[in-house]
C-alpha cells in the first residue's frame, strides 16, 4: 500500500481518460444515443442505445472477471458470474463488498453533463461508434474514481490508524473530509491534466480531428472526479473493517 | 467518393491507432494470454484468452451492427445477426459482398508479431486488462487497413475508369499494383506516424508510463499496413462490379 505507486497509478490514469475523451468527440453530440426507446435495437425498446452497450460491455466484462477487481465497479446490477479466475493478487483492502463503494451512478450523470459540454452539437448519424467511445471514457473515469477511492483511502488509514480510525468510529464525515483532503495535491492533479490535455492535442491536424477546451476538463477534474473521488474515500473509510 | 476526405480520415486513424497501442504496452507482454488451451476461461479451453476476448467482442459488435460497415471486417465468422439497423448511409461501393475483402487473418499474424516487439518481456498477471487492450488495437488497425482497401480503390476507379476497368479485366494484378502505388505518399505516412507518435509521448512521464519506439511504429506501417492496404485494393478491384 505505497502512496507513490497508487499515485502513480492515477496519474497513468488520466493519460487513460484523456484519450477516450479525445475519441469520443470525433463523433457529433448525437443526442438520440442517450434518449431511451430511441435505441431501434430489438429486444431492448424502452433503453437508450448507450444504456444497452453499456449493459452487454459489462455483461462480458464480468464473465472476464472485471468485477473482481476493486476500481473496477459495474453500472449495472445482475452481471453475470465470472468465467475466469483473475490471476493477479488479491489487494489488500479490509472491506466486506467492495460494491459498497460504487459511485457509477453519480458519475453517469457528471459524464452525461461532460458529454454536452464537450462534443459538437449535432448529429452525423455515426451512433454505434459514439456509443461504443461513450462506453470506454465512462469505464475510464469510474476506474479512476474507484481506484482512488478504495486505494488512497486505505493508504491513508494505513498511515495515520488512530486518528483515522476514532472518527470511522464517530461516522464524523466532515472531519475525515478535512483530514483527507489535501489542496495543494488537488491543485497539481488539475493543471497537470489541462497541460497533459493541451500537449496531447497540439500536433493534432484540426481539419480532421475536434479538439478538446482544455479547461473543460479542469472543471471536470475540480468539479466531478476530485470530490467523486473524496466521497468514495469516505464510503471505504466508514465500511472498513477495523 | 472525395480522396481528400478519404485520405483525412486515414489520417485520423493513425491517432486511434497509436493511442490502442500506447494503452496495450502498460502491460507486460503475458506471453500466456496468447496460448491456446491457456485461458483458465470455462467453456472454451481450446483458445487463448485473446481469441475468447476478441470472439466475444466481435459477437456483441454484430448484434450492434458494427460489421454492416465496409471498414469493419471480422475475425470470427458465424457471428450473430445484427439487432439494429445502422443510420449512416450506404456507401457508394460496387461490390457484392464486403467480405470478399477481409484481411483480418493476415493482420493477426502482424499484430502478434508487432506485441512481441513493443511490449514490455515479462508477466504481470494483467492478462484481462492486456486482452482487451489487443481487441481494441487490433479492431483499430483492421479498421485502417479496410478502410483503405475499399475507398482508396473506389476513388482510384473513378478517378480514372477506363485504365483500371481494362486491368481488371485482365486480371493484372502487377499493373494494377504499380498503378495504384504513390511512393511519396506512403513515405509521407509513415514520417508523420512516427512524429505522431514521438509527440504523443513526449510529455508523458515514463516513470509510470511505458513509451513505444517510434521506429518500431514506422517499420509496422511500411511493412505490414501499407502493403496490406495495398493488397485490399487489389482485391476490392478485381471483385468490384465494372
């Protein structure tokens, strides 16, 4: 449980989201892919074309054993079982269910937002590929926001027990808020990823390829991923065992 | 049927191309995920666990109707039937079945010998997350290479009927090749996908990153996709309704 290396996780992370972001707003804003019965997919009416790729991603996902890991948290409830045993080691993380922490549903809704902001209005027809970078930029950012959530929070627990733990006890949200978070940390991540942003797109021919506003994806960070990210930590820290 | 549309959108896939492959060498190369008879996958001991993952994905895709396009060929065959119809227009192609142009066998060969260069020797039981990062970057140069293959050829076609039609006739394979080979423009591909790809790695943090050699990106594309592109055409020409 080495903080430098979960860091480094989360910043290997954001190269992650950045570049699912980057395909998906190849692809006009497509509005009809989020209303539901407006799929046209057989045996699926009243669902919206990206809820029904979202459930059959995750329905594989889980006979390939995802679910097993902990960052790894499903939208969707009734996946079916686990095909395969997965091969890497069980982390250490003292928790019952690691469902206990799952934030997917909060942060469908920060995603749909984030998908207004960034890709053109419009609609090019181009709906099952929208989709299918849609299904892959929100299983970018949830990993991010449960790795953060499961791993940080018990690295910090880890490295301060005491005080961690008498207020797990109390359930004093607020103060383990306050003892949790570090500004200066959030300030770094923040610019860090609107210059990663920025980088990444500035050898990008703009005749074909949409760009992304950098500073919408800070706010994204700011606003969404960050204190997502803190309310998980919170949720593993009040269900752990101790 | 404008090759300048054609040509910008090859372009673009050069970006998913190299982000599919900078995602797949975050992992070892987990030589066992590419054994037959190695899954540890219940129901299907035969493949190696990118086989099951690329049959799985392919078959969720059909049903999306992902392979009612030109561009998307599959691995697999028998796959299922598709469960919506696509929105985007039919393309103005002369040919009876786009099957007739599929590479996808030959361009496994490629890819797993391309992994074997660009990953990381070694095992770190990441073969889940390593297997879909194959599926999404062997889909990515499929894409390329077909896309390619069909519309590079068409506008060829139109562009100067009268030559190619009698060399189809003919079957003439080698004056079709020489016909539709531009030395220059391949060399200009494969200098900017090698820019490309140092530019994408250029601010990335290679304690927690891995990084590709760009020459090794370049050799693929002057080897394996070009002449594969190349080969499609050929084959698109001598199938196409003239």
């Amino acid at each position: 449980m080495d903080l430098n290396i979960i860091v480094a996780h989360l910043e290997s992370l954001e190269e992650t989201i950045i570049s699912k972001l980057i395909d998906r707003v190849q692809f006009k804003l497509n509005p009809v892919i989020y209303q539901p019965g407006n799929s046209g997919f057989v045996g699926a009416e009243g669902k919206s074309l990206f809820e029904i790729r979202l459930l059959f991603q995750e329905e594989m996902d889980a006979q390939f054993g995802r679910y097993s890991q902990p960052e790894e948290r499903p939208f969707n409830k009734n996946l079916p079982e686990p095909k395969r045993r997965v091969s890497t080691a069980a982390p250490e993380l003292y928790i019952s269910d690691y469902n206990q922490i799952n934030l997917t549903a909060q942060i469908m809704k920060s995603y749909l937002n984030l998908v207004m902001e960034i890709c053109p209005d419009g609609d090019d027809k181009q709906y099952g590929s929208s989709v299918v970078a849609d299904v892959y930029a929100f299983q970018a950012i949830c990993e991010r926001i449960h790795f953060g959530s499961f791993f940080v929070a018990e690295s910090k627990i880890q490295s301060n027990f005491e005080t961690y733990s008498q207020l797990i006890k109390e359930k004093n949200k607020e103060a383990l808020m306050n003892l949790l978070t570090r500004k200066e940390v959030e300030d770094r991540i923040i610019l860090r990823v609107k210059e990663k942003l920025a980088y990444a797109q500035a050898k990008v021919n703009t005749a074909i390829r949409t760009t992304i506003n950098p500073d919408i994806i800070l706010q994204f960070y700011r606003d969404h991923i960050i204190p997502l990210t803190k309310e998980g930590e919170i949720l593993y820290l009040l269900n752990r065992i101790i």
